[in-house]
C-alpha cells in the first residue's frame, strides 16, 4: 500500500525531539513491503498546507499518524495539541484511511479515537500489529482481533501484546540533521520497560513492566550509523532508566567503548544504581551529563510517590557526579499527595545540599487513567468518577494548593539553577531560543552554570 506518515508533535520546548517511534515503524512497514513517504509537522511553518500538499502529491492509500503529546504536562501554562491533532486526521480523513498511534495516543485510546475521528487507532508498539492491521484492510479479515487496535464507537479491543524483538529504526525518511542543528542531539533506545511503580507514571503501562533488551551489537551498530552516516555527535538514551539493569548499562559501555564511538550522550538514571564504576565506564563511553528522575528531596514525599530509592541516594550519587565532574540535573515534582510547605522547603534544602548543576521542576502532577495517582485523586475529591483526563488535569496537594506556586516562585529566584517551566522561572521560550544560539550539543540545562547571569523571574 502507498502510505503516509504524518508525526503530528509540533513541539519544540525544550527542543524539538526526533520522531524515534514513527522510525521504527518505517523500518516494519517497509519490510512488509509498503511504499512510504513521510511528513514530519515540527518544521512545518504551515501544518495544514504541507498535508493538502503530501495528499495531493502522494495520494496515500492510508495515512499513519503519531501522536507523542498530548499536552505540554506543564502547570500552569498548560497546553493541548488536541485540537491540532483533529486538523489533522480532519483533512486526511476523506482522502485516505487514516490510522493513529503512539504514546500519547496509547494513554487513553478510546477516548482520543472518539475525540480527534481516525478510522482506527492502535495502543502501545506499532512494528508488529501495523502491518497486520494494513493486510487486514488489504485483504479482508477483522480488525477487531488485532491486539491493540482501537475502532470507532467501540469501547473495549484486544489488549496490545509486546513485541517479539526491538528492531532498528529507519531515520532515512526523516530529517536527522536538522534535529542535530536545532535540537542539539539524536535520540537512540536500547531497551523498553519499567519494573518500578511510581505512582503517577505511565511509563510502566506504554512499555510494560518487564524490561526487553536490545541485543548489544544492534545498538552499537545503529551508533555506528548515527555517527558514520549522519554525523550526529550527540545522542539522548530515551531508555525509561538507562543505568537498569545496571550490567547492562555496563555492557553496553564496554562495547561502546571497544568501539571508539566518537559521540557524547545523555540519559535518565536512577541514583540507586549509580556506582564509581558505572559512573566511569559511562564517562569514558562519552557520557557527559546525566538526569535524575528524583522528584522530592523529602523522604516522606518519596514514600508518597512510591518511588524505590532514598533521599541518601539522590546524596550519594550526586555526590559521586561532582567528583567524577559530570553534568547532572534533578528532576523534581512539587505538590503531589501529602505535599506541605515543609517538604517543599526540604527539597529545596536537600538540593541545596547536592549542588547539581540544574533542577527541573514541575508544580502539580498531570493525573493518568490506570495510575495509582488517579486512584489518590478520586479518593481526594480532585477527580470524580467518569471524568474525562484527555484535557489535562494536575493533582495538587490540598494542603499546600493555595500557596505552591508563590512559594517556589520565591524560593527557586533565589537560587541559579532551578528552572521551573509552569512558572517561568529561569525559563521561557524567549530564553529557550536565545539558548538554542550557544553551540551547545546535548541539554540545554548544561548551560546552566557557563551562563552567570542575573535570574529570570516571570514575564
Ligand atoms: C525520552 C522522553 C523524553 C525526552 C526526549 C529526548 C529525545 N531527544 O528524544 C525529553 C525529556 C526531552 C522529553 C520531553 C518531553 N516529553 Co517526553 N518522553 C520520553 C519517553 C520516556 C520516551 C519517548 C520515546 O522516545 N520512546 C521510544 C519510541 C520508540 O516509542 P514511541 O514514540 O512511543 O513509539 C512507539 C509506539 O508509541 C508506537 N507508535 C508511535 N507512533 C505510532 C503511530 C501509529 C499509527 C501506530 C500504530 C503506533 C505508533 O510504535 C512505536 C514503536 O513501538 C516517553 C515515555 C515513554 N516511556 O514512552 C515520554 C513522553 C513521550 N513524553 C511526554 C511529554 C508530555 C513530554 C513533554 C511535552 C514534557 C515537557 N513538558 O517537557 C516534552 C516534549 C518534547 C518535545 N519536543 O516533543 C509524554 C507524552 C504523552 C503526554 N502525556 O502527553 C510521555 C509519554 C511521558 C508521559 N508523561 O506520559 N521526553
Ligand atoms: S518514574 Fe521512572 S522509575 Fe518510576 S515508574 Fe516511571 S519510569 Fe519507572
């Protein structure tokens, strides 16, 4: 079949991301003998114009749309794609088939399928079931079977089963360089899943709980193309926890070492798997700055939050990245369940302490259907039975609700390096722009500590 692959994420903060997901599907697609063509929105001054363009010029059979985003999960400041989502399959939708997916879409799949009008959706990996659900439109056959797939007007299909194997993206079809130049890196994933339970995640649920490895040799040889065919110098592990299961972070280092790959990277680890060796091996792989998924820096808050490590574990491991002189950023979450002023001023206190070179946060906890967290919400009288999540909606902690934001915007003016998206603090799309100037590869957070100028407070 002729088809069209649209990625719909027009996002560009913190920068604009390589449409990794929809890669992996042009590889299974092509392998089963598809024609592909692709248009990726992000760079697309016009969206609806380069779609009328690509219909009129390709005239697909079936358009593949992915959806990443649904929002900016940003308190305040919160926006929606949604609506650009509908411009999209509204103007495919007479044309060709159209078919939706992708991590976004997969959070809450009925819901977005009777929202934004596709023909079919289809929850969780796309490599597998995609070509299935195409020979199904080809051939005959019923596509309410298929696992994951998602049909109109019904509110129940065949749960998504993972895939056999991980296989290699194809970035041919998409502009790798100019993510490169405008987004300052590659990205790259070497496993999927997450076996921890944070109570607000949709990690665990998108990718399942069980870790599924790439084989080494696969991941080396795709840096190998990244690098050789090109040019990327810098690459992001999009891995949920790159450093778990630690031997194999291990492994892959040795490897990418052996290799002599010439490219830097980063990733999400977590501070309980962080030892003197693996911090090492990291480094000498190309490391060159590392992101905690911390959250809170008081003891109590990571109970609430369900997260597996302690606070002396966000000490130690930051303690180790200063002496080993890498960049690290702690990402934290204020106003979760039980959330109080006092345990808003002990993470401020506790980063204070560990010095990292950037703290990202966020105020209120974006609420997801199947968390934990929706299950606090209900029970707290944040949510009510039956409503709808598509539309974005934050559990704040009653106790602290009234006075969140004023107190971290006070508090993070104070220091340097805290950043806090939702309230402008020490960020906004001005400053994100100005930053995208300095030739930096990698996160733009590095620059942090180079910049020594006064604190940006709220427009
Ligand atoms: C790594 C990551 C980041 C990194 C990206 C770094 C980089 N250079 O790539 C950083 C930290 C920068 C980031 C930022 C943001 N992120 Co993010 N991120 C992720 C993460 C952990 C992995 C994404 C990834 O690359 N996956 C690997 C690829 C292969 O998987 P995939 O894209 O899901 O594609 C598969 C399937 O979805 C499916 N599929 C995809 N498209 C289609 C289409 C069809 C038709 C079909 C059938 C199937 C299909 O098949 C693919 C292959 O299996 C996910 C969470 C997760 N575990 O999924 C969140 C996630 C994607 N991010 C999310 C969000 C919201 C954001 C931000 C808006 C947050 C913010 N305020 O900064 C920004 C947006 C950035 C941007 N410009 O778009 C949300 C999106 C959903 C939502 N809640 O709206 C997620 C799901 C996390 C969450 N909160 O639930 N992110
Ligand atoms: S926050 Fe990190 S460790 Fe916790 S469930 Fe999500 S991906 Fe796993």
């Amino acid at each position: 079949m002729k088809l069209l692959l649209i990625s719909a994420n027009r996002e560009r903060d913190p920068y604009p991301v390589f449409p990794i997901g929809l890669a992996c599907l042009a590889g299974a697609l092509e392998a089963a003998g598809h024609l592909l063509t692709a248009l990726d929105l992000c760079f697309e001054a016009d969206p609806g114009r380069a779609i009328s363009s690509a219909l009129d010029e390709h005239q697909p059979d079936a358009v593949v749309i992915s959806l990443r985003n649904l929002d900016n999960v940003t308190w305040p400041g919160s926006r929606s794609y949604l609506d650009g989502v509908r411009d999209i399959v509204s103007l495919c939708h007479a044309r060709a088939v159209t078919i939706i997916g992708g991590s976004g879409f997969s959070l809450m799949p009925v819901e977005i399928l009777a929202s934004v009008g596709a023909h079919y959706g289809v929850a969780a990996e796309g490599e597998e079931v995609l070509p299935r659900l195409l020979d199904c439109l080809e051939g005959g056959g019923d596509a309410a079977l298929l696992p994951g797939v998602v049909l109109p007007g019904k509110t129940d299909f065949m749960p998504p089963l993972p895939l056999s194997a991980i296989g290699t993206p194809d970035r041919t079809l998409f502009d790798v360089a100019r993510y490169c130049r405008e987004g300052g890196m590659a990205n790259l994933q070497t496993k999927r899943g997450c076996p921890y339970g944070c109570i607000y995640c949709t990690y665990p649920l998108l990718e399942g709980r069980c870790m599924r490895l790439r084989p080494i040799a696969e991941i080396i040889a795709e840096i190998r193309t990244l690098v050789d065919g090109y040019g990327v110098s810098y690459l992001y592990f999009v891995d949920d926890i790159f450093n778990y299961p630690p031997d194999f972070a291990e492994e892959l280092c040795l490897a990418m070492i052996a290799e002599r790959l010439a490219v830097n990277w980063s990733a999400f680890i977590n501070p309980d798997f962080v030892t003197p060796r693996l911090l090492q091996l990291m480094l000498a792989a190309g490391c060159d700055a590392v992101e905690y998924g911390s959250d809170s820096g008081s003891s109590r808050m990571l109970k609430a939050l369900g997260k597996s490590f302690t606070v002396d574990s966000i000490r130690d491991s930051s303690r180790l990245c200063r002496e080993f002189g890498v960049d690290f950023a702690h990402y934290i979450l204020l106003g979760g369940p039980g959330e109080t002023r006092e345990t808003v001023l002990e993470t401020f206190a506790l980063m204070d302490e560990v010095d990292p070179t950037a703290v990202i946060t966020m105020t209120g906890i974006r609420i997801y259907p199947g968390t934990a967290l929706e299950q606090v919400a209900l029970r707290d009288g944040i949510i009510a039975p039956g409503d709808s999540l598509l539309e974005p909606v934050f559990y704040i902690s009653p106790e602290i609700r009234e006075e969140l934001c004023d107190l971290v915007t006070q508090e993070a003016l104070k220091r340097r390096t805290w950043i806090v998206p939702g309230l402008e603090v020490n960020i906004n799309s001005a400053m994100l722009d100005a930053l995208r100037m300095f030739p930096v590869k990698g996160p733009l957070w590095k620059l942090m500590k180079r910049l020594g100028r006064s604190r940006v407070s709220p427009m």
